[in-house]
C-alpha cells in the first residue's frame, strides 16, 4: 500500500482546500523534476474523484506537503519549525 500524503493549499483570500492523495510513483529525481514543472506552471493541476482542477498560482498564498516528497529543492532549509 503506497504511504499517504497531505497537500494543503492555503489562498490569498484566506480559504483552505485540504487534499489527501497517495505517493506519486516515480524515482526522487523524476519527482523533483515534476515538482519543480508544477512550480513553474501558471496552474497547480490536481485530479480529484475523476476531475480535473486546475488552481491559479497567483490565487496560492503558500502550499505544504506533508509528509515532504524524499526530493526537495536543493535550496530548500531543512529542519525549520513554525513558532508563534
């Protein structure tokens, strides 16, 4: 059973969309190379129950994934935490 992962997509006008999907096959490197195609694109494209949603980025606020994919960005700082 592939591991689970969480993708919270936070907007400009403060709403939340809360998606549950499971791991995307793929080697660390073709996922840092598809990850890195979603962030230049103008939209985030998802499949959801069979559709298609197509988000504007400049709606997006910020995106978290959790657990994070095993391949970051290269100029990704690890280990932060959020605190109040």
């Amino acid at each position: 059973m592939k591991a689970i992962k969480h993708l919270y997509i936070y907007f400009q006008d403060g709403q939340r969309l809360a998606l549950r999907f499971p791991q995307q096959a793929g080697e660390p490197a073709q996922i840092a190379r598809l990850l890195r195609m979603q962030l230049e694109s103008p939209f985030i494209s998802i499949e959801v129950d069979g559709d298609l949603l197509l988000i504007p980025r400049d709606s997006i606020k910020y995106l978290q994934v959790c657990p994070a994919p095993p391949s970051i960005p290269e100029t990704t700082i690890t280990g932060a935490q959020i605190i109040d």
